[in-house]
C-alpha cells in the first residue's frame, strides 16, 4: 500500500525541526524512517507533515563522556552493534534488530521514540538505567528510562519535542540481552525477551535492573525479580529462584504469539539466560 498524501520538510538544526512540529496539524518526526514509514505504508499512522531530521550535522555520532556514553539521533543500529563503548546488552539488542537493511538505515534512538512493545533496544535502554535527551520549544530536558515509556507506542515524548540524545551511564557491572524471535532465533520483533544489568558489592549482588519486552503493552521493568537477586551470591540457584518472579507485577497481554500462560513463561526464560551472563560479566 502506500501512504495517504502528507507535507515533507527536512531541516537544517533540531531548532527548525521544534519549529516545524509547532505548525499545527499531526506531525512525526523521522530519522531513519524504518518504524514510521511501514506504518504510513499500512496507513495506521497518517501524519499530516513528515519533519525529516537526516540532514542535521552533529547527531550521528556515539561521545565517551565521563560518567555516560552517549548515543546522538541518527546514530545507526549498526554503528550501536560495532560500538565497545555501548554496554553488552545495547550493542547485543542493536545487532538483533531488523535485518541488514533495517540496521543499515534505522537508528537507536528512533527505535526508543518510537516504542514498540517488542523491540530489542528499548528494553536494553531501559535495563542499562538509560536518560532520554528532548528538545522542545521549552528548552531540552532530561526523561529516565524508567519514565519515558508510558504505553503501546506511547512514550513521554510531547508532540513538539525530538529525541536527540540518549545517554546510558558507565556504571561497572555486567549486562545482557536475550529473546526469542517471532520467526525462532533472535530475528524479528521479540516474543518475549529480556535485558538484564548487574553489578557486584564486597562479592554479592549489590545493584540489578532487568526489563521485559514482548510481554506487556510496553517495555516494562521486572522490579521483583531484580529485588529478588540482590543481596544474593548470583549463583545459579540465586538467578532462578529470581527469574521465577519475572512477571510478578508486570502485564502479561496475550496475542497472535502466544498466550498469558506462554508469555510468562518465557519471560522467567528470558531473564534467567539474560541474568545468567549479565552476572558473569559482572564477576
């Protein structure tokens, strides 16, 4: 199929962009496009104006800060994947996203914007303790990851406001991601998946975050069993009895891949591999 007619601007700064959305009218931003133009295509999302940030010099690029990396708008999932800066789990969920062409062309920061309820990065973004950089007509402000996603492809985001960074902190410990894909394996969208971060205290658990995807109606923090495994030594026994409470809290939707029972299921799965190397990374 293809789109329903709409307005087309590409400007030349993130402030002329800001400017752009203020024209009235339903407008989307779009920087790889890989997420908003099948949509358009399908006509499930009809902008009336495309605000088309490719051409602004100084977002495509990863900077080593001193207490975070930082990841620019059209920074691509390829350029993510190959990055030693970006943490395990990061690079892991930008490597398995899309195939070769999507990774080429997409990027990470479009993938979080954007906020499918399976993708692979935002779940990452949000287990690493991610900050979402927007800028708006009010200035740049700062969002957790904690509270940027708000529902099925409905972040924090305001309708005038563009992500234009995301940084994730340089904190020690290990991390990692795992899932299963809708066509087996690690391609595809997520059935169900996890990305897990950890970090060792004088030889136990002291700090965990784990976030779910392909399981509710967003990427959503499994706060129990994080809980559950600090404290702990981090072994085998530990991540289990930790991954069982996966989806305590946490809502489980069924759909055309599964059912509540399913989802749950891989959601202990998918954390306890998850957990597993995310502690032996951090030992």
């Amino acid at each position: 199929m293809f789109p329903r007619s709409f307005d087309y601007v590409a400007p030349a700064s993130i402030a002329e962009a800001v400017s752009a959305l203020q024209g009235g009218g339903f407008a989307k931003v779009m920087s790889g496009g890989m997420s908003l133009l099948p949509l358009m295509k399908l006509r499930l999302l009809s902008p009336d104006l495309v605000v088309d940030i490719g051409k602004v010099p100084g977002l495509d690029s990863i900077s080593d800060d001193p207490t975070h990396v930082t990841i620019g708008a059209l920074v691509r999932h390829r350029t993510t994947a190959a990055s030693n800066l970006v943490p395990a789990a990061l690079r892991t969920a930008a490597s398995w996203t899309g195939d070769v062409q999507v990774r080429n062309r997409g990027t990470t920061c479009g993938a979080v914007a954007h906020g499918d309820l399976a993708a692979d990065q935002p779940a990452a973004v949000l287990a690493l303790g991610g900050t979402m950089v927007a800028q708006g007509p009010g200035g740049t402000r700062e969002i957790a990851a904690a509270d940027f996603f708000v529902d099925v492809l409905t972040t924090a985001l305001a309708p005038d406001e563009i992500l234009t960074h995301i940084k994730v902190p340089k904190a020690a410990g290990g991390s990692a991601y795992d899932k299963l894909g809708r066509r087996g394996g690690h391609t595809d969208y997520a059935v169900a998946g996890a990305a897990a971060w950890v970090a060792r205290s004088n030889g136990s658990i002291g700090d965990c975050r784990i976030a779910l995807t392909g399981v509710g109606p967003k990427p959503t923090l499994a706060q129990a069993a994080a809980q559950a495994l600090i404290g702990t030594d981090g072994s085998e026994s530990a991540i289990a009895a930790a991954a069982d409470k996966a989806a305590e809290g946490v809502t489980v939707l069924e759909d055309l891949y599964g059912s509540v029972e399913y989802k749950t299921h891989l959601a202990k799965v998918f954390t306890r591999r998850a957990l597993t190397k995310a502690v032996a990374a951090a030992s």
